[in-house]
C-alpha cells in the first residue's frame, strides 16, 4: 500500500505561527508535527510515499525529509496551489496512486497506542477501510452512525445533531478507484471534495469498513494552538514515563526492517548531538546487544 501525506492548507487557525513555517512543521514537544503522521505509516508497512503541500512550503518539506532513502523508503513531493478540500489529494496524487491501493493521512493527525491500525493495514483487501474513535464534541468532525450490528448506516460532516459519538479521525485507507469517485465529485458549497462525500460513495457501494478505535488508543488534532499545546504535553508524559518516543521515524523504520541496523547506525551518525541522537544511539545499543545475545 501507498502513502499520501496531505499537508497542505492555509494554516489559518495556527496563526501567526503559519507565518513562520507550515502548520505541519511546527514542533509537537521534541520533532516536527510532520514526523508523527510519517511514522503512523511506517510502522503500518508503508514503503512508498507522496507529501502534498504548498509551494512555498514544499522546499522545506524536502529539505527535511529528503528523497526518503535514509530511511530506506521513497518520498515525492506535489504541489496543492490552494486548498481544494482533503479529497483534492487523490486528483494531486493520481500518478503516483496508479492502480495500488493507498492510505491518507492528514499531516495534523497524531495517532498513539495500540494495534488497530495494524489489524485494518493487514486485513484490507479492497474497498475503503475508516476508522470512528468516541469524541465528547462530534458535531466538529465527519460522524459515522451504526445500527445494532456495528454496520455503517451514514456518514454526516459537522452534523448539527449528531447521530452517533464517533468521528472519523484523519487516516483513511482505499482501493484504485478513489481516484475516479474523487473525480467524479461535485465541490460542497464551501466550494472543496470533500472526504465524507467519498465515504458515503464507497458507503452507497457495500465496499466501506469502519473499524472502531479502541478506549487505549489516542487521536489527538493538532490543528489549533490550544490543542498543538495538548498534543505537546501528551508526548512529553509518554515520552519521559515510557522512555519512548513517539513519532520517531528512524526507528520505526528500523522496526519494520526498513532499515537494518548498519543502515540505522549510518543515519544516527551523521545527527547533531542532540537528545533526538541519544535516544537512537539507546535504540542502537540495545539492539546490537540482542543481536549478540
């Protein structure tokens, strides 16, 4: 499966912040807000990526992230002039979609704690595969009702009344024929293709799974300064009670075998001390040391 990372948009609600560099560069506690959908993906077996943004944020993205090799992965990079909606990605994309399915991920999402998003990665076959996760406040997002049989009955976006509490978080999973049904889109009247309309077509088809996000897994939107601030704060508690990181990319790709460990000593090397190196070079240490015990 392929990768878009759409993060793109005005920045507006980050303001002035965006005056400075892209929302989705802006730092979440110790990485750039990038670097976490990145991993998301990553570690769900992603090899092939495309990051979509603007133009004069493109050369930044680029300079971050690079062609993707040093991570053992392929990046390009595309261009979205003005914001057209989250569904404009698939028209942006469609050369590098082709005939493979592909996953989307908003470059403001940060997702964290257990194996759902494994189980939807290795059991997806074909169709669209979403994901609803219990909000106190679901009127701000796109809404997902069931029946009694945990089936998908609708999908309603920022519904004054709600018919269910949970919202579709940004990472969404779907076939080839994405690229058709996006075409195939009239613009909503605040004039972008929007994602729920692609939902409710794969839904209108029988070909949409909607899994349900676990109690222990964490979906945090970074897109506000008050919740960039949460999402901070929520990083450094795991980060310094776990002595993990989260949204650390050289090691998920690592992890996943991406990388093998001569590869990840190689890209650890050439880091500024730093506590980001500290922290790779433990990753190093411990498995080198398993690999000799």
């Amino acid at each position: 499966m392929k990768g878009i990372i759409l993060a793109g948009g005005a920045g507006s609600r980050l303001y002035p912040l965006t005056l400075v560099a892209s929302k989705q560069l802006q730092p979440v506690y110790d990485k750039p807000m990038v670097y976490y959908p990145l991993t998301t993906l990553l570690e769900n077996g992603v090899r092939e990526f495309c990051l979509i943004s603007t133009p004069q944020d493109l050369p930044r993205f680029r300079q971050l992230l690079g062609d993707g090799a040093s991570l053992g992965v392929t990046i390009e990079y595309r261009e979205q002039s003005k914001p057209g909606g989250i569904a404009q990605a698939f028209l942006i994309a469609e050369p590098f979609i082709g005939g493979d399915p592909v996953a989307l991920i908003l470059g403001d999402n940060l997702f964290y704690g257990g194996d759902s998003f494994l189980k939807a990665f290795t059991d997806y076959r074909s169709g669209a595969t979403i994901f609803g996760y219990p909000v106190e406040d679901p009127q701000r997002y796109g809404v997902v009702e069931f029946d009694e049989q945990g089936n998908a009955l609708s999908i309603e976006e920022k519904p004054a009344l709600p018919r269910s509490q949970f919202a579709v978080p940004g990472l969404y999973l779907y076939d080839e024929q994405v690229v058709g049904i996006t075409r195939a889109l009239r613009p909503s009247p605040r004039g972008e293709l929007e994602i729920t309309d692609v939902n409710r077509e794969y839904l209108r088809r029988g070909t949409l799974r909607v899994h349900k996000l676990s109690r222990g897994f964490a979906w945090l939107d970074a897109g506000t300064s008050s919740s960039l601030h949460d999402a901070s704060a929520y990083v450094q508690t795991i980060e310094k009670r776990q002595g993990i990181k989260i949204g650390c990319p050289e090691e998920a790709a690592f992890r996943r075998g991406f990388l093998d460990l001569e590869g990840l000593r190689r890209v650890v090397s050439n880091l500024p001390v730093c506590e980001y190196r500290a922290y790779l070079d433990k990753v190093v240490r411990e498995a080198g040391a398993s690999r000799l015990g």
